[in-house]
C-alpha cells in the first residue's frame, strides 16, 4: 500500500508541477497588457490553490482510510490470538484434568498394593 501512495503522490506532484509551468509559459508570452497578465496570474493563482487542497483532501482520506484498515486488521488480529489463546488454554485444562485423574488412580492402586503388603 505505502508504494501506491508513493505513486500517487509522485503523480499529483507532476500534475501540480506541470500545471504551474504551463501557466507560467502561457502567460509570458501571452499578448496581453499588465492588468490583464495580473487578473489572469491572481485567476491561475486561485486555480493552483485549489488543486492542492484537492490534492491535500485527497491524500489526507488515503492516509484515514489506510489507518482505518490498519486497526480493523489488528483487531481481527487481536481477536484471532485470543481466540487461539483460550483454545489452548482449554486443552490445557483438559490434559491436566485427564493426568489428574491418571496420578489418582496411580495413588490408589499403590495404597491398595500397599495395604495388600501390609497384610501379607
């Protein structure tokens, strides 16, 4: 994602750049008085303005949206290892419950055997 911002980024800069130069070159040689040259450089001027907040908006939602898939993907993320985290923590508690019961019936087999030797 970051390499499309770049590209994006890149274009519209050229986009920007190339537009200023090619007013530039319109209105140097353009066969217009003073007065005019001025109306239409502050008109060009405007123009520019607002293909850049355009640009700024656009960039500035590019970058909201990347930050909102950003943590819905660390959250799915979080959710998952939680998810796996209480699966292994069951099965935790399953295998100690099942050696619980093997070390009870251990000990009891060994008192019986015990006992059994006492009265032999």
């Amino acid at each position: 994602m970051s390499d499309n911002n770049k590209e994006f980024g890149a274009f519209m800069s050229g986009l920007l750049l190339g537009g200023i130069a090619g007013a530039i070159t319109a209105l140097l040689f353009a066969p217009q008085s003073g007065e005019e040259t001025r109306k239409v450089i502050i008109e060009k001027g405007i123009e520019i303005k607002d293909k850049a907040l355009e640009t700024v908006d656009e960039a500035r939602l590019r970058a909201e949206k990347a930050a909102e898939d950003a943590r819905v993907a660390a959250q799915e993320y979080t959710q998952k290892l939680q998810e796996q985290a209480k699966s292994i923590q069951e099965q935790g508690r399953v295998i100690l419950e099942e050696q619980k019961q093997k070390i009870g019936k251990g000990t009891k087999a060994g008192k019986k055997a015990a006992d059994e030797a006492e009265e032999a």
